[in-house]
C-alpha cells in the first residue's frame, strides 16, 4: 500500500467491529471538534489580518493536503484530489466520503463540507467527484460569506497518463467593509452577492513509473475577473513508495495583487504500521513574505480514516489554520463494485 493511497489496504483483515460502529466512532470525533470549534467559538473583534489572508485565494483544503502545505498536486488522490488536481481522482481505485472542517482563528473564518471520489463503480474507468463546503470570514469586519460547489471527472489514459477537470461554482456574499472602508473595491455589497461564479479546474499527471509522479493544473480557467477565484497555474512533483511519499508545488496567481504571486509548497509523509501517517509540510507565499510550518496525524483503517492538521506561519502575518476531517472507505464496507485488495 503507497502512502498516496491511504485507507486501501487489503480486504483480508478480520472485521472486528461492524461497519455501523465505525461510521459512529468517527461521527463523535467529528462533533465534539465541531462543538469546540464551531460558530459560537467565532471571534467577537474584526480581524486583524489582510482579506487575502484567510480567503487563501479561495482554495478548500482536506486535512491531508494542508498537512503537506499544500504540495499536493502530484500525489493527491481520492476527495483531495477533487480540490487541488482533478486528474488523480482516477489514479486510484477508491470510493471515499469525507466531511471535513476547517478554522482559522486569526482571520476568524471557518469551513464546513465534505465530497466524494468514486472511481471504481463506471466500467470504462471514468472517475467522478462532488464535493461541496460553506464558509464564513470576519464576521465582525468584512462579514464574508461563501459557497463552493464542485462536480469533476477524471480519466485514465493508459496506465501512466491522466487527465480531469471540475466544474466550479462559487457564491459570496460581503455585507461589511474591508481594510478601504466604503468602496466599491472592498465595501461589498450589502444583501447582496458580489460573486456568482461558474469556472473550472483542469490537471494532468504523468505517471512513468509507479513510484513517480508530475502533475500541470489550472484553476478558475474561464478567468472570471475577480480575484475571489483567481486564476492560477500550477506544477507538482511528488515520489512514493509503500512507506513515504515526498511532494512539491509551486503555483502561480496575478490576479489577488498588484503584481505576480508564488507559493512554494511540499511535504513529506510516513505510515508507519499501515495505520498511522505522519505528515509534515512547508509553504512561502512570496508576495505577503509569509513562511509556515505545517504538520498533521492520521490514524487509518481499511474502513475509514481519521485526519487533523495544523498550520502555523513562523515568519510574516501571523495566522494560523487548523483542519480536521473524516472519511469513510466505502468499497471497504461492501458497498462499491471492488474490494480494496484489488488496489
């Protein structure tokens, strides 16, 4: 089992609890993070922090990929290959459902939703994904608030070649002012929304041999001229094996600020016993000089799998994104098309 593939481990291990328990165990790890985290834990001052900051260029993030800073992109697969690169939906028979969350206290933002990846049910190999989250920023400043929608399919092309792209549709809403006060750059627009978007994402990953991987992605292609969905390139790099994976990205974006943008970011990952993942992760976002350390933990079962991850900036703007998530293997608990020992 590669670490790119969690949770696929092989269908000859005995069945020591019912499905049922393991859907309740990770629905109460779940609740209690959202009781402790949830809105009435939002902040009662405006943040302090730029926009930007906690909007993160309206990118969603599961546990895992913000674990690894956001290097994801070669060697996602799954529900988080939905989010940062299409085309790795169908770089593994799998059929997971995850919710996840995600707070960032400083900007005083949180996230709720969840998706699923399904690529073993079509017979022509096609993969598909929806996923969905909502979210709220500042609500005592700017008093953001936004949906995201997303469809994707994906395809393989050989053994070594795959190529996806997701349907996007974003509503945001701004009732408060931002950092310009009343304008109409960052003043909003009052019961109204200041974004109705459909775009799309597309990626391609390269696959030469099992262990190495090179992805190209794009996202909100049809240049929605807004920076609340920014268009951006992207280019990762990633090498795995039964026990590490090592990954790495660089994106690109010029729409958020006066100027182009980079963020570096990679990661590396270690199971160990086949149930436990240790992550860590870098980024640098070279516009607003921040560097960040990230890291998370995941304890994995052939029927489910249960993530948290922490990023804290070292240097720059001080902020802080904490996300934690849950994920049901679906083909392990007999309900998709193939077991997991055929992967």
């Amino acid at each position: 089992m590669k670490t790119s593939e969690l949770g696929q481990t092989g269908s000859d291990e005995p069945r020591l609890d019912p499905p049922r328990r393991a859907l309740e165990r990770g629905a109460g790890v779940l609740g209690v993070a959202l009781a402790l985290l949830g809105p009435g834990r939002a902040a009662a001052a405006p943040s302090n922090l730029p926009p930007e900051v906690g909007y993160n260029y309206g990118e969603i993030e599961t546990p895992r990929l913000a674990a690894l800073g956001g290097g994801l992109r070669a060697t996602s697969t799954g529900t988080s290959a939905l989010f940062v690169n299409p085309a790795n939906m169908a770089a593994a028979r799998l059929y997971h459902l995850t919710a996840m969350a995600q707070i960032h206290p400083e900007a005083a933002r949180q996230s709720y939703g969840g998706a699923i990846v399904d690529s073993i049910i079509s017979s022509s190999s096609i993969a598909g994904g929806l996923g969905g989250t909502w979210s709220q920023q500042d609500p005592e400043g700017i008093q953001r608030e936004w949906t995201d929608l997303r469809f994707g399919l994906a395809m393989p092309v050989g053994d070594i070649f795959f190529l996806g792209a997701a349907g996007r549709m974003l509503s945001l809403s701004q009732n408060g002012l931002g950092p310009l006060g009343q304008s109409a750059v960052s003043g909003g627009l009052p019961f109204r929304n200041i974004a109705n978007t459909i775009t799309f994402d597309a990626g391609a990953t390269l696959r030469p041999v099992p262990e190495f991987s090179i992805s190209i992605t794009g996202h909100n292609l049809t240049n929605p001229d807004t920076a609340l969905a920014p268009v951006m390139g992207g280019l990762g790099v990633g090498f795995t094996t039964d026990v590490v994976s090592l990954s790495a990205d660089a994106v690109l974006e010029s729409r958020t600020f006066d100027r182009s943008n980079v963020r570096a970011m990679g990661g590396v990952e270690v199971l160990l016993a086949e149930r436990f993942a240790l992550r860590g992760g870098y980024r640098f976002d070279s516009y607003i000089e921040t560097h960040a350390l990230s890291g998370g933990f995941g304890y994995v079962d052939p029927r489910f799998a249960v993530d948290a991850s922490l990023r804290r900036s070292v240097a720059g703007e001080e902020y802080t994104v904490i996300v934690f998530g849950f994920t049901v293997h679906v083909e392990a608990l007999g309900l998709g098309s193939e077991s997991t020992s055929d992967y």
